[in-house]
C-alpha cells in the first residue's frame, strides 16, 4: 500500500484502490495499515502529501494554488488550513521565510516488521 501510495500521490487515493494494491477486504487493508503504520491510511497520506508540498514551496516559488492543486487538495484554503495544522504556520509564511519545520518521513512496513522480529516477540 505505501508503494502504491507513494506512486500515486498526487491523483485521488480511495481506500478500494489501497485494498486492491493490498490484496485484502478495505476493512481488513485499513486495519493492518494502522496496526502496522500507526496511522490511518489517509492520515498518512495527507501527511506525506503535505511534507512533499512543504518541500516544493522551500525548493520553489510556486503559486500556493498550484501546489494545493498537485497535491490534490479541492481548495487553497482547505490546503491552507492542512498546512497549518500541520506545521503550524499558513503556506505562504513558509514559503517566504521557510523555517525549520518537522516533516513527516514515513518508514517502511518493512522495516517495521524487521525491527519487531529482531527486537522482541512478534
């Protein structure tokens, strides 16, 4: 599912789409996506969307209207209001001063399961 999250970020995800990528039931895919991520799938997908788009606006200077809309945000202010939360600071603030913020850098299902194997009991 990271894969194919990771592969289709900036187009609509839906939780059908996930499952298929899984090969499970959607109850069964969301479930074992937050058992093993520690996150709802789409909690993680707006945070890595939103990390990428931070990255965009400190690399760039892109319209903060464009950037919302290659993230697949409906609005810029629902992307604003995203962002904020997020971080803790609107876009537009960001992209002029860019601070220091804490992105959100996924880990892999992978290195989740090779770290309880190694470290404890399954």
């Amino acid at each position: 599912m990271q894969d194919y999250i990771e592969g289709h970020i900036s187009e609509p995800i839906t939780l059908s789409q996930l499952a298929r990528a899984a090969g499970y039931s959607q109850w069964h895919s969301e479930k074992l996506f937050k058992d093993i991520i520690g996150k709802a799938p789409f909690d993680y997908i707006r945070a890595l969307r939103l990390s990428k788009a931070a990255i965009v606006l400190r690399d760039g200077k892109p319209k903060i209207i464009d950037v919302a809309f290659d993230f697949v945000f409906d609005s810029h202010e629902g992307f604003t209001k995203a962002f904020t939360r997020q971080f803790g600071l609107p876009p537009k603030r960001y992209a002029k001063e860019t601070p220091p913020i804490r992105l959100f850098l996924p880990y892999r299902a992978n290195d989740y399961r090779h770290t309880k194997l190694i470290g404890e009991e399954l």
